[in-house]
C-alpha cells in the first residue's frame, strides 16, 4: 500500500475549525506519513498556522510538518518561528518562498528578510533540527523562465538542505513521470512526492490551475462540464482521482500527498477506492 500524506489549511473562525477537526479525524486512521498545514499568501495566517500546527501535535498522534515561508518576515523572525516549533516537539517544515499578498506586483523579498526559498532552505538545515520539503512544479512554475530553469532551482533546494519535495497537483500521470525523469537527470535523487487535488469544485479548480499554471486537459474540462449540469461532479472527481493515482503507483510512486482543502469526504473515498483500509482512531486526543 502506498504512503499517505494530507495538506489542511488554518482555520479563520470557529467554524472552520470544527470542520479542520472533522477532516482530521476522518483522515487520520488511514496513518498517513504527516500532515501539513499552509500559510496563507503574503504570511496572512502565519499565527493562525502556528496554533493550528501546535494544536494538532500536542492533541493527535500525528506528524504534524508546518508550513514556513520568505514572506513579510526579516530572517530573525522567521528563524524564532522555526525555534519555536522546534521546541515544541515539531521537526518537520514545508520551506517555501511564499505567495505574495494579494493585489501586489509580485514577490519582494524582506529588506531583512531571507531572498528566497533557498536561502531559507539553508539556515534551516544549519540548525540541523528539521526535516525540510519543499515544493516543486511538474509543469514549471508560473514565474521561471522554462522548465530547465525550474529544475535547475529546484535542485538548488535539494543541494541547500531539502530532503523530499511535493508537487503541485496535475491532472494526469505521465506529466508527473516526465517531470520525475527531468529531475533524476538533473541530478536530483531526493523523494519526489506527487501531489493530488481531488477536484471538490470545479470553478474554483480552474481558477486556481491558471494561477499556478496546471493545464487542464480538454477531455477533463469537457467531463466536468457535463457532471456539473448532471449533478454527478463527486462521482466523476473520485474516478478521475483513484485512476490518476492508480496511474502513479503503477509507474513506481509509493507516496501519495493530498490536498484536502479541509474537505475529507473524496479524499477518503479515493483512499479507499484505491485499497486503503482505516488502520486506528485518532490517538492522544486532549
């Protein structure tokens, strides 16, 4: 059976935090490797994450990996986050540059802060008290200059400390495999873990896919047209999910990471469809 990994975000409000509670306990007997919790663009929810982060290592078995970035934030700042963490037991950190705040002009870095994802990589590693993702896009990302380049940065990460990486999510297998490939030829030999959006709403998919620049197949685009005027979306998100995931184990993958949008219901559906079985309750729950 493939390892399993789950992205939740921060909740704003009471609400959502019964709803992060619930995915959690959904998801969490299917003993997944970790869990991760994002920072929102511009570093919006970097309190909200830590509580979030610390919440769930203190009240759950879980390996809880937090979500760290460049953004707004000297280095100092940054650094007694991640030592706080530290001290609280958590060793795992998603390194990355960060989303700028909405309605800039695009990343820009810190007067004091750290210029990129790499240079935040490095004084990670040279705490030697973490174990660091980062991301990584199979079809580049929106702001390289090709593919080529992209890599090129990505193994800079690796070089600087990264021990694994996570994808952006795609919609179909052999662009993961011919990203995977492109990376082993680069000369990168860390872990690179696919990761899978099962697709809960369809407009907000397209939207966030011309954002981070996943290209949506038209046979794709088409299915969901018409399961979205039969009413048939969850259906047809699950299918497509198992056999894109089917796809990758095939081909070698035994890592799979999911991002849940705090919603758990095709996540563990996809899960299942694909053999996993429930394996405990959640354990240590304050």
């Amino acid at each position: 059976m493939p390892r399993l990994s789950f992205e939740f975000f921060p909740p704003k409000s009471l609400t959502a935090s019964f709803r992060l509670w619930d995915c959690v306990n959904t998801l969490a007997p299917l003993a997944p490797d970790f869990v991760s919790v994002t920072y929102g663009a511009g570093g919006t929810t970097r309190q909200l994450t830590h509580e979030a982060v610390s919440t769930l290592n203190t009240t759950t078995d879980l390996t809880v990996a937090a979500h760290l970035t460049c953004i707004n934030a000297t280095c100092a700042e940054t650094l007694a986050i991640a030592d706080q963490y530290a001290k609280a037991g958590i060793t795992d950190i998603v390194a990355l540059r960060g989303d700028a705040p909405k309605g800039s002009n695009g990343f820009i870095a810190h007067p004091d802060g750290f210029a990129s994802s790499v240079d935040l990589i490095a004084a990670l590693a040279d705490t030697e008290q973490f174990n660091i993702r980062v991301g990584a896009y199979p079809e580049k990302h929106p702001e390289a200059a090709d593919q080529a380049a992209d890599i090129a940065f990505l193994k800079r990460k690796i070089d600087a400390g990264a021990t694994s990486t996570i994808t952006q999510f795609f919609f179909e297998a052999d662009t993961f495999f011919r990203f995977r490939d492109a990376c082993v030829k680069a000369g990168i030999d860390a872990p690179i873990i696919p990761g899978i959006l099962p697709v809960e709403n369809w407009a907000g998919v397209q939207k966030f896919s011309a954002q981070c620049g996943t290209t949506i197949p038209p046979v794709v685009a088409q299915a969901f047209e018409n399961a979205t005027r039969d009413g048939t979306t969850d259906l047809l998100a699950t299918a497509l999910a198992t056999e894109l995931c089917d796809d990758l184990l095939t081909g070698g993958v035994d890592h799979l990471h999911f991002y849940t949008l705090n919603k758990p219901g095709l996540t563990y559906d996809v899960a299942r469809a694909l053999g996993i079985t429930p394996k405990h309750r959640l354990q240590n729950v304050a």
